[in-house]
C-alpha cells in the first residue's frame, strides 16, 4: 500500500477551537481508514504546520479523497505528499540513462 505524508495546519475557523482539536483530529484520520487507509503515526509539531500524520491507504484517488474530507470540516488545510521508501527511489534511479 503507497505511504503518504500529510501536513495539516490549522484555518482560522481551527484556531478559534483548539481545545475540542484531539477530537477532531481522531475523527478526521477515521477518514483515511474508511477509505481503506491506515494510520502509521501522527504527531503534533512545532514550526510551520500543526499535525503530521504518516498514512498508508491504498490509491493516490482514495488519499485525494481522505484529504478532501478532512479539509471539508474547514479546521485544518492539508498537504498530502506521496511518500517512497528509499530503496524505491534507489530503482529509480538506477534506470537514468
């Protein structure tokens, strides 16, 4: 199953509810398992973005569609890297010309 990396940060409508976001973060990763996805680990963080969540699920369509639904709450806004283990990059890159 491809890994992602999601950066969440929080919208002005999530700042203004900080103390109910645990909640609200639980709830949203539910989307990524009932596309099939799964949690791999999840982190509050200093520095530009709120939350990092590392995420498994199967296709980039059911990611899109696991990122949209947590935007839609309208408390955080996502980024959602696709994510390669190192040994995959290693194939790719063996086959430059």
């Amino acid at each position: 199953m491809p890994t992602y990396i999601t950066l969440m940060k929080f919208t002005e409508h999530g700042s203004k509810d900080l103390k109910n976001a645990p909640q609200r973060f639980a709830s949203a990763m539910k989307a990524w398992e009932l596309m099939g996805g799964r949690i791999i680990g999840a982190y509050f963080v200093m520095g530009e973005y709120d939350y990092v969540a590392i995420t498994a699920i199967p296709t980039d369509e059911d990611a899109i569609s696991a990122s949209m639904a947590v935007c839609a709450c309208e408390h955080v806004k996502t980024m959602t890297l696709r994510a390669f283990p190192i040994e995959e990059f290693g194939r790719l890159a063996a086959r430059l010309p």
